[in-house]
C-alpha cells in the first residue's frame, strides 16, 4: 500500500519556543489541522522582519549592596604616554640637587631652634614671600626678619615702613606689607598665634594661595594634601603634556595632575620639576640639547 507524502515547510514563529512547564510537562503541540491549512496558504517559508534586539547588561552588586543599585564598571583613567621615563630622566637630570630651590626653598628658610608654632608661622611667610619672587630673593628677605625675630606678635609691633624695608626687594612687596600684617593679626587672634592646619583654612588667609597652602601643608604639618603647582610646574607639565588638554593656570594644571599622577608621588613633584625648570627647562630658552627628555618631549619635538 503506498501512502503520498507531501512536505509542508512551515516559518519560524517570533515567539521563542517554550520550554517544559512546571512539573516537567510539556508544552502542547500545534494541532496538525492547523499545520495543513498552513501548508496549502504556501509552500514558501513565510517571512518575517526581525524586530531589532537590545542588549540590556546588568552589573552584579558586590556584598553589602543588596538593594542598592550598582555602580557601572570604571575605566581606567587617562595618562600621559611614556611619562614614567620621562619622569625617570628628570630625576637623573636632578640627582645633583644644585638648584636654587633646593638650597633656598620653604623649607630651608626657618629656624629649626625656634618652638614648632614659630617654625609653621616662618615658613608661611616664606611662603607668601615667595610669590613671583626668586628663591635667593626670598632667602634674604627671611634672613633679614629672622634677625628682627620673626613671630607673630614682633610683626604686628613693627611699622609697615620697617617691614618693606627687610622684605624689599621680593615681589610686589607693598602689598605683601598688608597681607602679613592682616594674615598675622588673623594668626593671634583666632589660631593663637599658629597657622591653620587645613588647606581651606589657609587660602581664606590673606594672600595666600593654593600652591602656599599645600607646600605649607607638607614642610609646615609633614601632610601631602594636594600637589603644589607654581609657574615651573604649570609651564614643564604642559610642555610634556602631562594634561589632558592645555591648562590655562597653575591651579587647573594642580587638578589635571591630581586626575592620573599617583598619590606617592606628589610630594616630590614640586621640588623636582622647579628645579629642573630653574636649571633646564628654563621659561625661554629652554636647553633642549641638554635635556635627556628631548626624544620624548612634543614641544622639543616641535622647536
């Protein structure tokens, strides 16, 4: 007996199959009535468009954040290509420690006899003198007050002519005169006689700024709070690209840096590049021909 057959091709239906019901039934076929019918509509594969899938990723919450919403996955932060040996070079470059600053900074210009409250408040007004002012200048200018006896209470009691006399000639020293004579009058009467111990604290102290306030910070309080960026920084740091974009001041420039540059490394960051910007990456001139750092510096790559 010879039975006909004849092949039905039936399309894919968008609904994904079902898998086995609870209690481990299966689902229930499709009458083959149904199959038929089908069958005689068109032996073609019906077509369907697909309708766009979207990717949905969930992020597993970690111990403890149960019911919190979890944070998405972080991406490594940017940094400067090849820094480490530039970084490197520079300290080759300064393993001499001959530059001004090393001799003549902040935290030379103190008397380490004196009792610690007077050592802090020396080393803010070497801070303050120090503004748009060469390190020899600051030196002498602090030698000059040392010799008067340089503390909070001999400030206030001496002229304002005396004071710029023994401050002459540091930058801009007249209105220097008035923010050591405001800063110290702040210092007796609210912090008896000491400087504050925070960096908010300090740059509401007149004139002084976030760099004084962060170096104060280091040689005053032994605290690293922030990186201290003067003219040298902010000029060498963007000359090797050390930013993501150009920086327009030495404070964006701390921001920039504080963004990539590893924690335990900022407090040699200051000292190192302002003198490698005293003795080789000078504001004009730079010497390139000098400096280990000429294959891999952009801008000595553009002079």
């Amino acid at each position: 007996m010879s039975v006909g057959l004849r092949m039905v091709t039936r399309s894919r239906s968008r609904t994904p199959r079902a898998g086995p019901r609870a209690g481990g039934e299966e689902p229930a076929s499709i009458p083959s009535q149904e199959v038929a019918a089908e069958g005689r509509k068109s032996h073609r594969p019906v077509k369907y468009r697909q309708k766009p899938q979207r990717l949905h990723v969930a992020y597993e919450a970690l111990d403890g954040e149960k019911g919190e919403e979890a944070e998405p996955l972080k991406f490594p932060a940017w940094e400067p290509q090849g820094w480490q040996q530039q970084l490197a070079n520079i300290r080759t470059m300064r393993s001499k420690k001959d530059a001004p600053v090393d001799q003549l900074g902040a935290e030379h210009c103190y008397d380490p006899s004196a009792p610690p409250k007077v050592r802090r408040y020396q080393v803010l007004l070497s801070l303050m003198l120090s503004s748009q002012t060469k390190d020899q200048v600051t030196a002498g200018a602090m030698q000059r007050l040392r010799a008067r006896g340089l503390t909070v209470d001999r400030i206030l009691q001496m002229d304002d002519g005396t004071l710029g006399e023994l401050i002459y000639p540091v930058g801009f020293w007249r209105n220097k005169v008035k923010f050591i004579k405001q800063t110290s009058a702040i210092l007796q009467q609210h912090y008896d006689g000491d400087i504050p111990a925070t960096v908010a604290e300090l740059v509401a102290l007149p004139g002084v700024g976030p760099k004084m306030a962060h170096l104060a910070m280091a040689v005053a309080w032994g605290t690293i709070s922030g990186i201290a960026v003067d003219t040298h920084v902010h000029r060498i740091a963007n000359r090797l690209r050390w930013t993501q974009r150009p920086t327009k001041s030495p404070e964006e420039t701390r921001a920039a840096l504080e963004e990539w540059l590893p924690r335990e490394l900022w407090s040699e960051i200051n000292g190192l590049l302002v003198g490698f910007g005293q003795q080789t990456c000078l504001p004009v001139h730079p010497h390139c021909q000098a400096c280990l750092n000429q294959a891999l510096c952009p801008t000595a790559q553009g002079l």
